[in-house]
C-alpha cells in the first residue's frame, strides 16, 4: 500500500472523509479529503498491487457476454451511447486516428474504425485486449510500447480515475498527441446529486479501484495543470440510471421506488445546474 500526495495540489495534508468496502470483497478503503477539497483513495493498493482487484468475474468492463435484463438493457444504452459520442465529437474532430486509453475490449475504438478512423487503444487488462484483437483492433498494454505514431483524438472513457501515475500519463498524451489534436475525458462527478442519498453505496466510489473522485471544478484544474483546457463540456445522462441501480443495496421494490425518486432528483437538478450537478461529463479539451 502506498500513500500519495494529491495529484492536483501536490499537498499531503488530508483528513479521513469516508470508508468504502470494496464491492467484490470485504476489504475496506479509506477516502480522504485534501486540504485543497479534492477526494482521493489513501491509502491505496501499489500499481503491482492492483491487478487482483480487477479479476472478479462481475467487473463490467472486461464481460463480453451478457446475461441478465439489467445487462441487455446496459448493452443496448451502451450501443446509444456510442453513436451519441461520436456525434458531439464529430462536432471538433471528423476524422484521422483515434487512441483510446483505457479501451476495454474496443467497443469505442470498432465505432469510430467503422467510421473511416484510424483505431489503437492502450488498456492494462489481458483479456480486453485479445477481445479487441478479436475484434481487428490494435490493443496495446502500455502506452510507453506505442512508438512512432501521432494521434488527432485521444479518449480517456471512464479510464482517468483508475490510472496510477498521472504526470505519466500526461507526459505519454504529450507525446502521442499532434500538436492540434483533442483529449477527450469522461468521469464520475464526484457531486453527482446522488452521491449525497447514496453515501458509502454510490457506486463511483468503487474502492480501489477508482483512485480520484473529481467535481468539475477540480478536474479543470488538473487538466489546466497539464496544459489543457476544457473547450466544451457536455453532461453524460446515461450514466445516471446505470451508477443509481448499481448503487442500491437490492432490487426489491422499495430500493426501486428509492432509485426512482433519486433519479428523478438527479435528473432535475443536472438539467437546471448543467454539467456541474450531473454524474458524470465528458469534457473535449485543446491545448492551452
Ligand atoms: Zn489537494
């Protein structure tokens, strides 16, 4: 286990702020709060550490099959959800090469491969990346293996919190990126209006393997610190239903009237305070 600093500050001043149990297991991970305000797993699993909390069965980003209702219906969002990006990227960005970090199995990279892209994605898991192979995409382990190659688009789904070293990362998106090229980051809301009904069961937690809890705010100034800027940013509603129903302790009916009403407050609130009160945004950004 190691204890870090905080990745936007650099301070190592934080107070304890919430413990979470991992949702595969029994053990438990504390949350801090940095003096600056910003959430952050600490202390937590060693990047040589983490590999065995993602080897559960029931993590879903590695499944290629899908079973249950909840997961038919999280398929057929998740197909919308594709075309849904690739619409509002298209608004900065319509064509060239696209590298995805953390890309799963490839199911970003084989829409935009679709399209006429050029498609490579980078993602630490084994079993992604021989379904992405499967499925003709070049999947790399690590982004320091990519040599030789400039991308216009770099996407990070859902992948920023999970990774270690940051200062890394955005020396390799320095590197790999043109000079005009777009990031392209989505996370969880760490004040996503659910969060506040939820508490220790809000899924976006999901200790340890999330590292950083980002509000909107905090992530532009993480981004700003590496030379970004966010150019537009746009609220993400389908993962509001998905973070709510993983979040719920059953899926008896009284859980379900309690989702309900928490969606409903969620959904309201994000439409009238915009991208800062959603559960998660995906932010198109340029270099300062
Ligand atoms: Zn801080």
């Amino acid at each position: 286990m190691e204890t870090p600093l905080c990745i936007i500050c650099g301070s190592n001043m934080s107070t304890p702020f919430i413990q979470i149990t991992d949702r595969f297991g029994d053990e438990s991970f504390q949350i801090v709060n940095c003096e600056c305000g910003f959430k952050y797993l600490s202390p937590r699993p060693e990047l040589n550490e983490i590999s065995s909390y993602y080897e559960d069965g029931n993590y879903d980003p590695h499944r290629t099959y899908n079973k249950s209702f909840f997961e038919k219906v999280y398929g057929w969002v998740q197909k919308k959800a594709l075309k849904w990006k690739f619409t509002y990227i298209s608004k900065f960005v319509t064509s060239g090469s696209l590298l995805d970090i953390g890309g799963g199995s490839g199911e970003f990279c084989a829409y935009f491969k679709s399209k006429g892209w050029t498609t490579v994605l980078q993602d630490s898991s084994e079993k992604a990346r021989k379904n992405a192979n499967s499925a003709d995409i070049t999947a790399y382990g690590l982004l320091s293996d990519i040599n030789n190659e400039k991308f216009n688009l770099i996407t990070m789904w859902h992948s920023l919190e999970h990774i270690h070293n940051i200062s890394d990362l955005f020396a390799n998106i320095d590197r790999l990126i043109n000079i005009d090229g777009t990031l392209v980051v989505a996370v969880p809301n760490a004040n996503a209006p659910e969060r506040f009904f939820l508490k220790e069961n809000w899924a976006p937690w999901d200790a340890p393997r999330h590292l950083y809890h980002f509000s909107f705010c905090q992530i532009d100034r993480l981004l700003l610190k590496y030379g970004w800027k966010i150019q537009s940013s746009k609220t993400m509603v389908q993962d509001t239903p998905y973070n709510i129903l993983l979040s719920l302790k059953s899926n008896s009916p009284l859980q379900l009237i309690f989702g309900g009403f928490i969606l409903l407050y969620s959904l309201i609130k994000s439409a009238v305070f915009g991208v800062s009160s959603s559960s998660s945004f995906m932010l198109i950004c340029k270099r300062i």
